[in-house]
C-alpha cells in the first residue's frame, strides 16, 4: 500500500511538467483540430476561420496576425501567446519573444 502512494506521490508531483513541457504549434502548419486541441478558446468554428484565412492571406508573419481572423481577438492571442508560434519562409517570430502591437 505505503509504495501505491508513493508512485501515485510521483505521478502527480510529475504531471505538471508534462503539461508545462509542450512545444509551441506553428499556427501556419496546424490543421485545424491541432489548434482546437492546443489552444484555448479555439474552438472547431474558429478553428477553421484560422484555418481558411491562412489559405486566402498566406502565412501568419506573427501571431499577433492571429487577431485579423474574424472571431479571434487580442485576448485570445494573449491566452495563447506561449502555445504557438508561426514558421515559414520569413516568418521565424516566436510567440513568447515576438513584440507586442
């Protein structure tokens, strides 16, 4: 019993840094489901409004850019600041060192 609490013990004091561990998404590669499952507040409508905007305007050159999609405001890109980043020819601005607006 006393080494079931103590795996349990580890599990949980080792959960957060799986959680805190993921790598940022490239908001110009993901497909839409990957930014209704890594994004908050994203959810399968505004997913794909991300989605059809970067087939119509090309790539996000900084996830600032993220705003310009109907639906998606500043807040939304300040929850998800450190959860992606954009990638792409000329666009190598990561999310927690790109400047604000």
């Amino acid at each position: 019993m006393k080494k079931l609490f103590t795996c349990l013990w580890l599990w949980l004091a080792l959960l957060p840094l799986t959680v805190f561990s993921a790598q940022p998404i490239d908001i110009n590669s993901a497909d839409s489901q990957m930014l209704v499952d890594e994004l908050v507040g994203i959810g399968p409508q505004k997913a794909m409004a991300i989605v059809r905007y970067r087939q119509q305007h090309g790539p996000f050159q900084r996830v600032e850019d993220l705003a310009l999609v109907n639906g998606i405001g500043a807040r939304t890109v300040e929850q998800n600041r450190g959860r992606m980043t954009v990638a792409g020819p000329g666009t190598q601005t990561p999310a927690n060192t790109a400047k604000k607006p």
